[in-house]
C-alpha cells in the first residue's frame, strides 16, 4: 500500500480529475464533455494515468483507486499564484551564479544573461527571479520571445505578458512607456537573440520609467548603454581523472546527470567503473544541461560505456550551430550539443522521426488535435503512440497551459534540427499546406461561436494558438496561398475586435487586401467585413468603403448572411447619421429575422439601440436595447449581455433612475466578472460609478473613476466613442458636488486601487 500512495502522487492535478470520473463509471466521451476537453485528449490522459499508476486498463485503475484510503489520488487542485512558469527541470548547483546575479540586479537596471544554447540560461533567471519577487513592489512579469520570427513583434508580446491592449490612436510604445511609468517591476524577457533587432526598444522602456529593471536572457548581448552583461557558465565539470563517486556528484554536471539518469532508471548508481566513464560523458558534453538530460535519457538503452561511445561521432559538415555568427574553425566539441540531438534523432525508427520532423512546422505550442490531424498521414504508427515516445525521450515535452489545456512544445534547438529534417525529406511544402488548413478551418469554427455562449472556449483556444495563425499568415504572404491567407482572416475579425489583437489585425488585413483579385471573390466579403470592422478603432468612417464594397459584392453572390452584416455594419459608421443609418440597419434586420439568425438579430438590435441613444431617442434605444438582452439571452452571448447592461444603465441615468441604473451596472460588474474579461471589467467600472455618483455618493463614485481609468491604462485601451461621451458628462456631473481638492484626493486613491479591490468596493455598495 506504501508503494501504491508514492505511485498516486505522481499523477497531476488533471489526471487525477479524470481519475475520479472514471472511477464514477463515466465513459471517455462522457468526461471528455464534462471536462470541456476532446475525446483524444482523455485517451492521451488515461495512457499516462496507467503507465504512472503501474496498470493496464481502466478496471485496474478503478481497483487501484479503491484500495487506497487515504485519498491522494483525488486530492482538491491548488491554485497557482504566480505567472512565472513553474519549474519542470532539474536545477542543480548555480549558487555562486545565483549570488552574482542578483548582487548584479541590484545595482544595474538592465542585465542580460549571454551564453551558448542549452547553458541553462532561463533556469538560472527563473530562480533568481522567484527568490527576489517580493522586492518589487509590482512583482515580476515573464515574457518569452522563444516562439517569435519576427523582431517586430516584441513590443506586442511584451504588453500580451504585461496584459497591455494595443490601441489604433496610440504607438503601442507610447502605450507601453505610459503603462510602466508609475511601476515598480522586474522584467524577465527570455529568448532575445533572434529579435536583436528589436534592442532599443529595451532603452526606450527603462528611460520611461525609474523603477523598472529588465532581466534578458540572450546568446548574445544586445549592446544598449547601460547594459550589464553575465556570461553565464556551463555547469562545472568533473576533474579531467575523476575516478571515484564522490568525486563525480561534486562537480555539478556530475551530479545533474547521475540525478537525470535515476529520474528514468531510479536503480541505476554509478559506481568506481562508471564514475570515470560518465566523467568522460560530462567533459564531452561540456556540462550543458540540456545536452546532458538528453543523454541521460539514453540510459535506458546504453551502458555508460556505450553512450559514450555513441556521443564521440560528429558530423563536421553539420549546418546547426550552437553560436550563431561564431568562427567556423571551433572545435567539435563546441557542437556537442548538436550532435547530442542527432544522437537522439537517430535511435528514432522512421516513423517517430517523420513524426518529429512535421512538428516542426508548429510555431509556439501545438494541440494534440492539431498534431493528429497535420501529422499524421502516412505513418504506421498511431500519432498518440509516436507522440508518447517522442516525449519519453525528452524530445518533445508535455505543458499544461492555463484552463488545463494540454499543449506540446519543442525544444529550440531540437526544432531547428526537426525543420531542417523536414526540409530534407522533402515534405515541407506538404506539412506547411497542411498546418495552413488546420489553423483555417479551427478559425472558420470558432467565428460562428464566438457570436455564442462559446466565445470565452475559442477565443481561448485562438489566443493559444495565435503564434501558429501567424505562422500561417506570413506564409500566406511569401511562398504559400493568400486564399488560405484570407479565409483565416476573415474568421479572425471578432477575435481580434473582442480580444484587443486591434493593431495587428488591422495589419494582416490590410496586407491580405492588397492581394484580394488573387482570391475567388466568393471570400472577399468576410474579409472585407473584418478588415472594416478593425478599421473602426481608427474612426467610424474608415470602415465605410469596407463595409460598401462588402455589401456589393454579397449582393453579387446572393449571399443574405454577409448582406445582413454589411448592411448593419454600415448603419453603424453612420452613427451620427440617424436618418440614413436606420434604414441600413433595420433592413439588415429583417434579413436576419428571415433567415432566424439570432447572433445577427443581436448585433442589429444593438446598433439600433447605438444610433438612436447617440441621437437621444432613449425610448427608442431602450426598446431595441431589452430586445437585444433577451436574444443574447436566448444565444449565451456573455460579452453582449453586459454591454447591454451597461447601456441601459446609461438609459435609466437620463431618466433620473440612478438606483436602477446601479442594479443595472451591478449586474453587468458581476457578469463581467465570471468572464474575467479586464477590458470589460474596467468599462462596466465606469459605468456603475455614474450611478453611484448620481445617487449622493461621489467620493466612491470619484474613486472607481479612477480606479477604471487606471485599469485601462494598464490596458492600453479606451472606452467606446458612443460611451466616452457619457462617461465625460458624468466625471462633469460628479465635480460639481466636491470641491476641486476632494475630487483630486478622491481620484488618486482610486488610481491607486487595484481592478479586483475596486470591483470589490463596489459590489459591496
């Protein structure tokens, strides 16, 4: 039974969910629904639920789970509390490096942390970044640029990591250096050296804020005035004639692969023979661990004595380098870490090496869908069965992304490796066209869904994979098909309008229009739409000749559906037009009522109640807005729902119900706040404090003011035009009830609150 309990708590929080339904008797399809996950993604579990417990089929693992009494298996998830990545490698030693880095951070505000592939570079700053959290009073933020191409990308990651919205009125940098000003943060950017390019924007991000410093980890530094460089050392080696244990586990490579080989064969010890032999192995793979975990996991299959021997061959014309631009006469063993992993490579069969090669064309993580459908046509094997050994062999690695989905990443240098297998093999093109159409079809099956209860589900699902989409873009545009191109961009318009992708979007469309007469026009209207519907951040009128050409060419086709949406659409960028906007969009109405198209008679009913509240037809806009909440009701469309709320509030204010106008803004807070949608929460903030004000309250009412207007700028973003003009009336209103020196006081107390203590203060009045 002891042994049974150790075996138990080797399962994760995940697996031992899907545990406790199985033990209810639920079938795979059944948990797969419960749990929101795919039916492959429960058998993926269910593999590694019996290899970890030691059984072969569900009836055993039931039994196993029975027999124990003290409930490990089951036990309740924690709660992560940080959003540095939790550590999943072995870290050995480093403690004169950890004492030289964080004496280095104290007295430099820009450090970057050089040195080859697989030194162990982002460990080291995840250490020491956890060990001197509290002495931010910000804390620290992790950014990984691992996954980018494309230097002009950092600064979007970087606010993606800070939780910063890209804004069309304002440089993102702009937005950026505003947002870090009044902060006092540790900035941990991991992975710079293929965006060198982007190095100054480092300087132009410390010079906008005193109390910010930036740790980088790079293979080379990014030379910027003012920047501390820390090479960061291999692991230190055995002594060249090391020939006994303890002389081996004292030297941290040593050590690290004596623990790396116990973690996949816990008998194994090395002894007075091998010590000297794993020395040698140690010496060869010049204390890289990296390089060492990978050889360790060979241990299954080689004595010492033969890894050894298999890690001795090299290929001198090898393309991979471990220095980029470095000398071409070094030595071999500075390619150690290249030969490691064609090592690993080849003890693949064929199968496990195509498989490995086609997970290359992945940018970022990958989905086990994704995988299974791109990867695996052709093969012998079953893609799960590949995919598990490829994993057991460290060459491919497991995560658990938030909201418990499980993803799959590579190693850099093992993809750069695996692409350039892909090359050779010919299958490129192939794999590239086939990536391009998932990533289509995923996006083409969220767009109808995010009108839906399921918004939250994909747009989640799109922001994991964003990196790919935008593999397949830039690919669209250079050497693939800007069919594949549009159609992806097209689906993407609402989830980059509803999740602040507002800059970036714009830009895709933009490129993709410029080719649009190479694309059957049959896809040009949703391209259209979504390119005039990001254009409206700029202004109302620029979404106009997007929105006309749409119509037109939907007409041509007999398309109602994108009739309907251009013609509603259009109504809108004539806001301030009421007489010539209602008709457009009351005639989109009806198309949407002909065809019983819920999510459309939504949107419509909105912007009817948009145009007419902008005119002061309140009673008009109440109408269409009640009428829009129960079809929202009707599709689970969480998002509309609270602008709604919001909006009706704005209504009940005009009337002079401002304790309606409160239930009506406590609602849309409170169901803002189960989506955790932070752009939403600050809104609907602004909009139940005009409540509170106008109901004698108006030092909290200044207070959440404030606090909104602070959540947006962290934000990057800004309130809709139609709202900022109630919003200003109300601030306008509230001032006059508090003299100029108690508002002032009252603001800067609620800029000072966080989001979640303002949504708290007022859900409690």
């Amino acid at each position: 039974m002891k042994g049974k309990a150790a075996s138990s708590d080797l399962l994760n929080e995940r697996e031992k969910e899907i545990l406790k339904q199985l033990s209810a008797g639920l079938s795979d399809q059944q948990i797969a629904d419960a749990l929101f996950l795919s039916l492959n993604t429960i058998k993926w579990y269910n593999r590694q639920i019996y290899s970890k417990l030691g059984v072969r089929s569900r009836t055993q693992a039931i039994t196993y789970v029975k027999s124990i009494d003290n409930g490990s298996v089951l036990s309740p998830p924690l709660i992560p509390t940080s959003n540095l990545p939790a550590p999943t490698r072995l870290f050995v030693g480093r403690n004169r490096e950890m004492v030289e880095v964080t004496r280095l951070l104290h007295t430099s505000r820009l450090l970057t942390l050089t040195g080859i592939g697989g030194t162990g570079k982002t460990q080291l700053a995840l250490r020491v970044a956890t060990e001197i959290t509290t002495s931010f009073a910000d804390g620290v933020c992790f950014c990984d640029l691992a996954p980018l191409s494309d230097h002009i990308l950092v600064a979007q990651t970087i606010a993606g990591a800070l939780g910063v919205f890209e804004h069309p009125t304002e440089p993102l940098l702009n937005t950026l250096k505003r947002v870090l000003a009044q902060r006092e943060l540790l900035l941990l950017i991991d992975n710079f050296e293929h965006v060198i390019k982007a190095a100054p924007l480092i300087s132009e991000l410390l010079t906008a804020s005193a109390h910010l410093k930036i740790l980088v980890t790079s293979r080379e530094p990014l030379r910027l005035a003012g920047e501390q460089e820390y090479c960061v050392p291999p692991l230190s080696l055995p002594p060249d004639e090391v020939s006994s244990v303890q002389g081996l586990i004292k030297s941290e490579a040593g050590l690290l692969f004596v623990r790396y080989t116990q973690m996949i064969s816990p008998r194994f010890m090395p002894n007075e023979l091998t010590a000297p032999v794993i020395g040698q192995i140690c010496t060869r793979l010049d204390g890289l661990p990296l390089a060492l975990e990978l050889a360790a996991a060979r241990c299954k299959l080689f004595t010492p004595q033969a890894l050894l021997k298999r890690l001795e061959g090299t290929r001198e014309t090898s393309p991979l380098r471990l220095l980029t631009g470095g000398p071409r006469d070094a030595p071999p063993r500075q390619r150690t870490l290249r030969d490691s992993i064609e090592w690993s490579y080849n003890l693949l069969d064929e199968n496990e090496k195509r498989l490995l090669a086609r997970l290359s064309v992945f940018r970022g993580s990958r989905s086990l869908e994704a995988i299974e459908d791109i990867c695996s046509a052709g093969l012998s094997i079953d893609v799960l069965d590949g995919l598990a050994s490829l994993v057991d062999k460290n060459l491919v690695q497991q995560k658990e992304m938030p909201g418990n989905e499980l993803r799959f990443v590579m190693l850099e240098m093992i993809q750069e490796y695996a692409r350039e297998q892909m090359h050779t093999n010919g299958e490129e093109e192939t794999i590239r066209r086939r990536h391009a159409m998932y990533f289509v079809s995923l996006a083409e099956r969220a767009e109808p869904e995010l009108r839906l209860a399921g918004y939250n589900h994909w747009s989640r699902q799109l922001e994991l994979d964003l990196e790919n989409i935008r593999a397949v873009l830039e690919w669209s545009l250079n050497d693939g098909d800007v069919t594949l191109g549009v159609r992806l961009a097209g689906a993407l318009g609402l989830f980059w309008y509803g999740n602040g992708h507002h800059v970036e979007g714009h830009r895709w469309t933009q490129q993709l229009l410029e080719r649009l007469n190479e694309v059957p026009r049959i896809y040009h209207p949703r391209l259209l739409l979504s390119a005039g519907h990001l254009a409206l951040f700029y202004n109302l009128d620029a979404g106009t000749p997007f929105f006309i050409r749409s119509l037109a060419i939907s007409r041509d086709l007999g398309d109602q559906l994108q009739i309907a949406w251009a013609l509603a659409l259009l109504g809108y960028t004539m806001l301030r037009e009421p007489h010539a906007a209602m008709p457009l969009v009351e005639e989109s109405l009806t198309l949407f009522h002909s065809m019983n198209h819920l999510p459309g008679i939504a949107q419509a009913l909105n912007i009817v109640g948009e145009i007419a509240r902008a005119s002061g037809a309140d009673e008009h806009a109440k109408r269409a807005y009640e009428e829009c909440l129960a079809a929202s009701q009707q599709t689970g469309e969480t998002r509309r729902i609270v602008f709604i709320y919001q909006n009706l509030a704005f209504i009940a204010l005009h009337e002079g119900k401002a304790e309606h106008a409160r239930d009506l803004g406590i609602q849309g807070l409170r169901l803002a706040h189960t989506t955790n949608n932070q752009l939403q929460l600050a809104q609907a903030l602004a909009t139940l404090a005009g409540a509170i004000g106008a109901l004698d309250q108006p030092r909290q009412a200044v207070r959440l003011l404030g606090a909104s207007e602070r959540a947006l700028e962290r934000l990057g973003a800004f309130h809709q035009p139609n709202d900022k003009r109630e919003i200003d009336d109300m601030i306008a209103t509230i001032r006059t009830q508090l003299d100029e020196a108690t508002f002032h006081t009252a603001w800067t107390e609620g800029r000072a609150m966080t989001l979640e203590q303002a949504i708290s203060q007022a859900l409690d009045e």
